[in-house]
C-alpha cells in the first residue's frame, strides 16, 4: 500500500505537468533554483570536514532548526502546502493508518523541497565523515531531521486544514507572509548587528538547541566527532521522542480530519443589525460610505494593496537610525496621506460588475464620490495625524512641527479630490472580486501605467505650493512658513478636494454606462 501511494503521487505530478507548458517551465525553474541553492549549501557542508568542529557543529545545528522552522511555516505562511495526496482523498477508503501515514509522509519527500531538503541534510555526512561513528551519527541524523520535517509540516498543515478551506485565510496568510518580506532589510541588519556584538552568539544558541527537538538530531555527527559519547545517546532519544510524538499528533489529527472533513461553506454567523450603515447617515453618500468601508475591513485586496502603510514608519526609522538623518522619517506622515488618498483612484475598478448596482439605483455621481472619499477619510484622517506628529517625539525637532500637519492634510485632501476624479473617467488592471489580493489579471497595462503615474505627477504639481512652504521652513529654520503651512494646507487641500468630489461627480454622471462597459471588458 505504500508503494502505490508513492506510484500514485508521482503519477499525478506526471499528469499535472502534462496539463501546461507553463507548468512545466516553472517545474524548471524551481529545479535549477534549487540545484543552485543546493550546490552551495553541499559544497559549503564538505568544505566544513576541515573546520574547527565547534564551527562545524554550530553550522549544521542551525542550519537544521532553520530548516525545520521553514518546513513548519511556509506551507502554511504562502498557502503551499502539497495538497496532491489531501488526506480528504481518503475518506471513503478503508486505508490501514499505518500505512496511511507512511505512505503520506514519504509522499511529502517527492518534490523539489522534499528532494532539496533531503539532498542537503545528508551532506552533513561529509562534514562529519572524519570518523565511523560521526559519520554514522549524521546519517542517522539526517535521517531523522529530514522525517520530522515532513511530519512537522503535515502536522500543521493537517491542524489548519479547515482555516486552509477558508478563502480569507488564505488571503490573510499571504498578506502577512509579506510582513516579514517588507521587514527584511531591517531584520537582516539587526541580527547581523547583534551578531557582530556577540562573538559567541550563534555557538551559544547552537549549543542550547542541540538540546531541543529543534537541533538535537543534527547535532548527533558533531557530538560523536567531539567524543561526547554520553550527549549523543541523550541526543537520539530526544531526537526519537520528538518524531514519535509527531507522529502521534499526525495520527490523532488525521484520525479526526478523515471522519469530519473540513467546513467551507457558507458562516455560520447569525444576522445581526445594520453594521455600518446604522452608524452613517441615512442619504446616499452615507449608504456609499458605509458600503466602501465594509470593503475597507473585509475586502483582502484593500489590505494587500496598503500592508506597507503601517510599516511605513518602521522602515523610515530604521533608516534614519542607520544614517542619522531624520528627513526622510519626519516625511512618514505625508507619504501615508499620499498613499492612502490615491488607494481610492482603484476603488471603481475593484467593485467590477458590482457597479451596476449605483447606475440601476441611480445615484449621482458626487454622492458616490462623497461617499468614497468619506470612507477612506475615517481611517486615513487619524493615522495621517498620528503618523504627522508621531515622530517629532523621536526626534526632538518640534521647531519643524507646524509644516508637517499642514502638507499631510493637503496632501491628503489633494489626493483624494483628484482621485475622484480620475477613478470616474478611467479603470486600471485590478485583481476580480474573489481573487488573491495579489493575482494580477491581462488587462491594458499601458493606460494602467498612464493613468497612476500620470495621475501622481498632477498630485504632486498640485501640492506644489504647500511642499514649497514646508523647504522654506527646512532651509531656513524660521518657524513662520510652517504655520502658514498649518493653515494652507488644509485650506487648500479641502477646497481641491470639494473641486474633485463635484468634477468627478459630473464625469460619473455622464460617462457612467462607459465606465460599467470597461469595467466588464477588464473581468
């Protein structure tokens, strides 16, 4: 039974490359990235047979956690998890468990990471090829690293399969991936700099999860090497314990998925009151308004498109804190307003078809662009004064205060009157309703292009005056320009912003079946 298993999941990994060339070529791809990867990483693991051992040993160790760490998160963190043999599969097949379970996790072994992984780990052998019983001791423990890894993925992967059938967690588990992904710079250079300050850093981690479940099996080949004969056996039972006990989490959880499979239906929620739009006024603009943001808080491609806006800060900061200059990290509350004001330029093209449902109830164009702008104001409007004022508590220079509040409101206003008006003459290539937040679909990328850039350009042309103030103020130091700053500003910005609501309206109002034609025309 296990055999077929294993001929069945190549067989279907045969039959889905048949399917698409484009398949194929990434099948390709992702072989020639891993040999690369894994030629390194190989070449790097013999080169160590001549190291000291401890440098060795903490090489291998943290190699080895990290690789279990990945195996435990990917598949779940990027919505990756092999699903060829899903368990689900099984249900109506009286399949022994124990063959089951085997024949599931050497199944997780075919394919690039399984291979890579494989590959990898039994290159240790050669680090630790200075002696029989150390070069015995990393075969065993390859052996037992690389089957937790697949059991630990499983594990996981078995655990949230019912979150996994959810679209929203899907797409929620992508946008978080990227978190990490915005972050890297900094996370990079802050462990690289604890590393510099700490000499014996990684030694001392690698020592301490040699003698966790973590790195205990690929620390048997460098304990047998150094002759801690006593700290190996120790090693290879708590090696042994942890594959025995996720396994037995395996079971029990596969035990459960194959009898309750998981739900992905309709919520189960009960109805409840009006939500938003008990809270906004009962006129057309406020229906709007309560209706955009409801796709604000649920709509995942709102937050795929704005997750770098609370990181914004974060990355200007560490910027400014590598080179002592705060410029760019007091600008964080203009360059949130800007982003946020020109997130609503897409708003049209995200409804898609659902657009139809303002022409067919015949709302005026200036409600609707109320409404949208309104939405976006609720959450933009404090986090662009947080943002404004928030790192002058860092920096200490309170004496440039008054400009900054000033340029973010017109900043803010300004773009969200000219992105009314844009979004109601023109459509851009968005993901469909229902679609990853990252799924871009054909479509005119040209015009795509045209309008953002070509709409920022005017933005910026249109801010020009109040930046102006704002240089004047940083150039020579006097405090008078950031107040007129403070003032013009918002003034300016508002009265932009009531041109653009009214001009985008009466465009809406007389290009509306067009703009709908486009709109069906980009599905």
């Amino acid at each position: 039974m296990v055999a077929h298993l294993l001929r069945l999941k190549i067989t279907l990994l045969r039959n889905s490359f048949r399917r698409s060339p484009w398949q194929l070529a990434g099948l390709g791809i992702g072989i020639l990235y891993a040999l690369g990867l894994v030629g390194l990483c190989v070449a790097g693991l013999f080169f160590l047979r001549g190291a000291d051992i401890a440098l060795s040993q903490t090489v291998v160790v943290l190699g080895g956690a990290a690789a279990l760490l990945g195996w435990a998160i990917l598949p779940v963190a990027a919505s990756a998890a092999d699903m060829t043999l899903d368990p689900a599969r099984f249900t109506t097949f009286a399949v022994p468990m124990p063959q089951l379970l085997a024949g599931l996790a050497l199944g997780g072994l075919i394919g690039i990471p399984g291979v890579a992984t494989s590959v990898v780990a039994l290159a240790t052998v050669g680090t630790w090829s200075r002696s029989v019983p150390a070069a015995a001791g990393a075969l065993v423990g390859a052996v037992l690293g690389v089957l937790s890894c697949v059991v630990l993925s499983k594990v996981v992967t078995t655990a949230t399969a019912g979150l996994a059938a959810s679209r929203r967690f899907k797409d929620v588990s992508a946008i978080a991936f990227l978190i990490p992904l915005v972050l890297m710079g900094p996370i990079v250079a802050s462990v690289a700099e604890g590393i510099a300050r700490s000499g014996d850093f990684l030694a001392e981690l690698a020592r301490t999860l040699s003698w966790t479940p973590a790195g205990a099996a690929f620390s048997l080949g460098g304990d047998l090497a150094a002759g801690s004969y006593a700290a190996a056996a120790v090693k290879l039972l708590i090696a042994l314990a942890t594959l025995a006990g996720l396994a037995l989490c395996w079971k029990l959880l596969l035990q459960r998925a194959l009898v309750t499979p998981p739900y992905a239906g309709t919520s189960k929620k009960r109805a409840g009151g009006l939500g938003l739009f008990g809270i906004f006024p009962a006129t057309p603009a406020g229906a709007i308004a309560a209706r955009s943001l409801s796709y604000w808080l649920r709509d995942p491609r709102y937050a795929g498109a704005l997750v770098v806006v609370p990181l914004l800060p974060v990355l200007l900061m560490f910027q400014s804190s590598q080179t002592g200059f705060h410029g760019p990290f007091l600008f964080v509350g203009p360059l949130t307003a800007f982003l946020l004001a020109w997130s609503i330029s897409s708003d049209v093209s995200y409804d898609s078809t659902a657009f139809a449902l303002h022409l067919a109830t015949g709302v005026r164009g200036v409600h609707d662009r109320l409404g949208r702008a309104v939405a976006c104001l609720v959450f933009a409007l404090p986090v662009v004064l947080v943002f404004s004022i928030g790192p002058f508590f860092f920096t200490g220079d309170w004496n440039r205060l008054p400009g900054m509040p000033g340029l973010s409101l017109g900043v803010l206003f300004t773009g969200l009157g000219l992105a009314s008006v844009l979004s109601a003459r023109y459509t851009v290539s968005v993901p469909l309703p229902g679609d990853s937040p990252f799924k871009k679909p054909p479509g005119n990328v040209a015009q795509t292009m045209a309008v953002q850039f070509g709409g920022m350009g005017a933005l910026l042309l249109l801010v020009a005056p109040v930046a102006a103030l704002v240089a004047a103020q940083f150039i020579t130091g006097s405090a008078v320009p950031g107040w007129i700053t403070l003032f013009l500003g918002p003034v300016l910005g508002v009265a932009l912003f009531a041109t653009g609501v009214r001009l985008g309206g009466k465009w809406l109002d007389k290009r509306g079946p067009e703009l709908l034609a486009q709109l069906a025309v980009n599905r």
